[in-house]
C-alpha cells in the first residue's frame, strides 16, 4: 500500500476541503439550531459528484474509489458533521447495496437519480427492538401475486423525513432469523409507506432522523434487492463499507475540534501567556492529533483494502472503532482547552462535543465493533500488516 495520496485525490480533497470551508462552515451552526436539512448544501454535492461518488460512468457518477471517499467525507465533517452523515448514508446504505447486489434494471432506474442528488436514500434496518441484534427483526414481508406486502416500523433512519428510495430488511419469518431476512427497495410513494415524528437529537441536528412506518405497504416483486432470504447478507455488506464512511465523518470531526483546540490555545491568555505555552495544553494537542494521525490511517487501510476487492470486515471495524472514540475523546479535550467557553455555544467545540457522541452508536456500537473484530480474530481471519501488501 503506498501511503501518499495521487494527484488527482489530492486535486480532489483540496476542493471539498475549499468547499467546506466556504459553504459549510459557515452554516454549520444554523443548521444545529434550526435542525433543517441543508437542500443548498445537497444540491451543491450533487454538482460536485460527491453524492455517488463510487457509481461508474454508465449510471452516471464519478466512479470515485473508496480511498478517494473516505478523503472527500472527511474534509466535508470537518465543516459539518450533519452534512456529512447525509453523505455517508448516500453512498454507502443507499447506493452500495444496489451497486454491489441490484441486477440490472434495479441499477439503471435508481442509480442515475441517487447518483446525481434528484432522489434521496436511506437505510432501514433499525427497529424499535432490533438494535445491535439486527437478525432479530420483526417488520415482516408476504408474498401476494406478484407484490409482496411489508407490515412494522423501522426507528432512527437518518434522512427518513427526505427520502426518496428507502432500502428496506424485513422478514418472512423471526423464527428463520438471518435466513428469512429479505432486502427490499422501497419508494415512499408505495401504498402504506409513510415517516413519523422527527427525533429530537443531541447532535448532528442538521440531518433528520425519524421511523419509517409499514401498513401494509406494496412493493413489486421487481424491488427485491439481491435474492429471497437472502437480505442479511446485503445488510452486513453495507454495514462493512458503512463503517468506513462513518469512520470518515468520525475523524473529520475529531479533526476539527483539534483545530478549535490549535486556534484558541494560541489566543486565550493566562498567568501572561497564551495557554499554548502551557506544557499540560501542549501534551493535550499533541495526544490529539497523534490519535486524529492514527485514526486516518487506519481509515485508508480500509478503504484501500475494499479497492482491492478484499475482504475489509476487520479493517473497517477496527477504523470505525477507533475513529469514534477519537472524536469523543478529541472533542472533550476541546472543551476543557477552551475552560468554561467551551461549555457554551459561542464556540464550536460544544456543538463538536453533541456531534461526536453518535459516531460511536450508528452503524454498529462500539461494543458491536469490539464483537466484530474479535470474532476475525478468532477464526484467523485477521491479516494484519500482510493487508498493505
């Protein structure tokens, strides 16, 4: 694995990295506080092809590489983590399952709009009583003619309240579990699909998060996604490259409160000096970006490995893992280098401090991750350094 970017990624991370400073930053705090979703801010990734950024030509994206995503998410957290979970959850719940298991209809009707930012997608997976133990889920599906009928409700699915395309998991049977788990493609204007009421979150208030709700929802047999019972295996696929996105907006987070952090230790004066002459404010920066060094590497290994076409489960978990307890920790260094300020909403670390806290409970707890890799490792399926060869 060589560890330097190329010049066209490079090319790439320095206009989102433009881009973010100049859009987004600037209303990242608004968005916090109104809690809309940032159409201007959706429709300009569109423009710039960061909505499908892994979608080959002939549908009608970019066909970016995982390594270039994961470079491109993190410079968009660094301007606005909510922005940047609509991202992650474009490219990789919504659009990665139908690349990667849709047959070829199923990718020329979706893909293009997914791609270019005219429909939104989500991810229902979540239910009220199926978190981490995703095989336990109880929304069900029936086969009738030549429709199936989806019943159950779906909890915490980030851009429900927008969304145009939802890829719904439901089950023939919870006796079956991971067996009897079906993917579908669902529009929101099929008959029996509607949102609920939008979450009141702690962070990351620019992206909705609300439940998907099933009456007795018609899908056409033509939208099921992959094979019957055969769902599972798409959710887990997602999840693994998921992470990778996730692990992104983590780190781009972490990112930025390290640079709050820079910033206001070389302003704020104490006992004559600013405190970034303090040795107790210098070991916190650099333990900070060390981690934020660490975190991003790890991030790359994985999104190169998935390049590859290999195997990445490990790797991704391992990512996601670290990236999230980074941003929680860098953004609690944040707020106690910046003292009493940094508890109040004239600086960003506060709002830093709300966003971080989820990266490390969607798309897999840190405990789920933990689960994850340990069980690599205990089939021998870790490679370790050998992956960079």
């Amino acid at each position: 694995m060589d560890l330097r970017l190329s010049e066209e990624t490079r090319m790439l991370q320095g206009m989102v990295r433009d881009f973010a400073n100049e859009k987004l930053k600037p209303r990242a705090a608004e968005l916090d506080r109104t809690c809309e979703f940032p159409w201007d801010h959706w429709r300009a990734m569109g423009e710039l092809g960061l909505l499908g950024m892994l979608v080959p030509d002939q549908y009608g994206g970019p066909g970016m590489t995982n390594l270039d995503y994961a470079t491109a998410l993190e410079e968009i957290a660094v301007g606005c983590a909510a922005t940047a979970v609509i991202m992650s959850v474009q490219n990789s719940l919504a659009i990665f399952p139908i690349q990667a298991f849709g047959n070829e209809e199923q990718k020329a009707r979706y893909l293009p709009k997914l791609a270019s930012g005219e429909w939104v997608g989500c991810y229902a997976l979540t239910e009220p009583g199926a978190g981490s133990d995703a095989a336990s889920l109880k929304c069900s599906c029936v086969k009738k003619g030549d429709r199936w009928v989806l019943n159950g409700a779906k909890q915490f699915i980030t851009n429900a309240a927008e969304a145009h395309l939802a890829i719904v998991y439901a089950t023939k049977d919870p006796a079956m579990r991971t067996k009897g788990i079906c993917a579908f493609l669902v529009e929101r204007d099929f008959p029996g699909y509607s949102v609920g009421k939008h979450e009141d979150k702690m962070g990351i208030r620019g992206s909705s998060t609300a439940p998907i709700v099933l009456e007795d929802c018609e899908v056409p047999e033509a939208n099921l996604l992959h094979e019957e019972g055969r769902g599972f295996s798409v959710a887990m696929a997602t999840l693994d490259g998921g992470r990778i996105g996730i692990g992104s907006q983590a780190l781009g987070i972490a990112r930025a409160a390290l640079e709050a952090a820079i910033g206001y230790s070389k302003q704020r004066e104490q006992f004559g000096a600013p405190i970034s002459t303090l040795q107790a404010i210098q070991w916190k920066l650099a333990d900070m970006a060390t981690r934020v060094d660490a975190v991003r590497l790890l991030i790359r290994r994985a999104a190169w490995i998935k390049d590859q076409g290999q195997n990445h489960s490990i790797e991704a978990s391992m990512a996601k893992l670290m990236a999230s307890e980074t941003a929680v920790w860098c953004a609690n260094q944040a707020v106690q280098v910046h003292g009493g300020y940094g508890y109040t909403k004239e600086y960003v670390v506060e709002r830093l401090y709300r966003d971080a806290k989820i990266t490390d409970l969607y798309e897999g707890t840190s405990e789920i991750q933990r689960l994850v890799i340990a069980a690599n490792l205990l089939k021998g399926a870790y490679r370790g350094a050998d992956t960079l060869e």
